[in-house]
C-alpha cells in the first residue's frame, strides 16, 4: 500500500514598500531578515549562508556579504523602506546597516533590542585562557 504524496503549497507572503529589518550579530554568527509589517519574512541571509566559516562569520565583511544578499531579493520584490531593529554585540552591526542602506533600502529607524539582565540568572564562572 503506497503512501499519497500531498504537494504543499510554498506560502505567498505580501511585500508591502515598508517594512522592517532584524539583525542578530552574535559574537559567532550574523542573520539578516527583513519581514513585513505583520512579522512574516520576505527574505533572510546570514554569514553562514554566504559561505564564511569559523571565525570570519562574526566579521564585518560577512555581515556586509549577508545584507547584500538579503536585501537584494527584498528589493526586487518591492520592499523600499525599513525600521531596523538590532539584538546583539556582534562585529557587523553597523556595517549590515549601512549596506542595506546601499543597496536602496531606506533605513528610517534603528532600534537596539539587545536584551539586557535585571540582575536575573547568575553568570557564567570567569574564562580561565
């Protein structure tokens, strides 16, 4: 008895000329998504995905390859102006940033969203190198 394969439909997400941008610059990795209003991803990247490895991910010419790639295919679908909301202390935040700016985005709003402890969980032991 042979199992009915079932084709699933690729989701169609509405590219509005607005939108926002998300940047997550860990101290190892850098990802780009730029989404719509409503949060629904129009197209993403990261350093990883461009093909950088170990410790060239967390540079800033691998964020400036990411936000290229990422914004880009946006463009092409329409997206135009950004809010960018930037979470962690990575090395490319700033460069990622001024590529999106470069490639016909416009940037209208940066926001820091890096969390930060209100004297919550307490931290590892110091890093004996």
């Amino acid at each position: 008895m042979a199992k009915s394969t079932r084709s699933s439909k690729k989701r169609v997400v509405k590219v509005e000329p607005v939108g926002r941008a998300y940047i997550s610059a860990s101290f190892n990795n850098i990802i780009i998504s730029l989404t719509n209003n409503s949060g629904q991803v129009i197209s993403w990247s990261s350093s990883g995905k461009m093909g950088f490895r170990g410790s060239k991910k967390n540079t800033p010419y691998a964020a400036q390859m990411a936000a290229e790639d990422c914004s880009k295919t946006a463009y092409d679908l329409g997206l135009r102006k950004v809010k960018v909301f930037v979470k962690g202390p990575g090395a490319g935040r700033e460069s990622a940033m001024r590529t999106l700016h470069s490639n016909g985005i416009e940037v209208s709003e940066i926001v820091d969203v890096t969390p930060l402890p209100h004297n919550g969980c307490r931290p590892p032991k110091r890093r004996r190198v």
